[in-house]
C-alpha cells in the first residue's frame, strides 16, 4: 500500500504532515506539491472546488481509498 498525499507549499497544515512522513521513513509515501508537480486549477477541477490541502489517498493497487485531511493522514501514517 502506498499513501499518495497531495501538499501546497505554505500549508501550515501540509508542513506538519510532512513532518511526520519524515518522520516514518519506513512508510511508502508519495508527495505531489501543487503548482510543482501538478496545477492547483486542475486538482480542484478532478477533487472539487471545495478540496483542500493536504489531501491523502491510500492505493492498494487498483484500489484507491480517500482519507482525508492532516488529521486522518498523520492517524495513517502512524500506523503500526
């Protein structure tokens, strides 16, 4: 399973999520920061108008699983 997270540069929200990718080395995660990897217009015209940063997804091969915000995320990412 790989945790695909979504960041924007400034979020201080994004900042502490990937304090704690940092943090657990061992997880597979990907980050994709907005207007470097991908344009901000085209992440809300795919997710919607209201989505926010950051935005994590857990991708178990074909299945793709939203979790939601930094809370949820950062509760993922230190799982066991």
């Amino acid at each position: 399973m790989v945790v695909v997270i979504y960041v924007k540069k400034g979020c201080p929200y994004c900042q502490k999520v990937l304090q704690v990718v940092e943090e657990n080395p061992e997880k597979e995660v990907e980050v994709y920061t907005a207007d470097e990897d991908f344009k901000t217009t085209t992440f809300k015209e795919k997710y919607g108008s209201d989505a926010t940063f950051p935005r994590g997804y857990l991708v178990d091969g074909k299945e793709v699983k939203l979790i939601g915000g930094s809370d949820s995320i950062i509760s993922e990412l230190e799982k066991n």
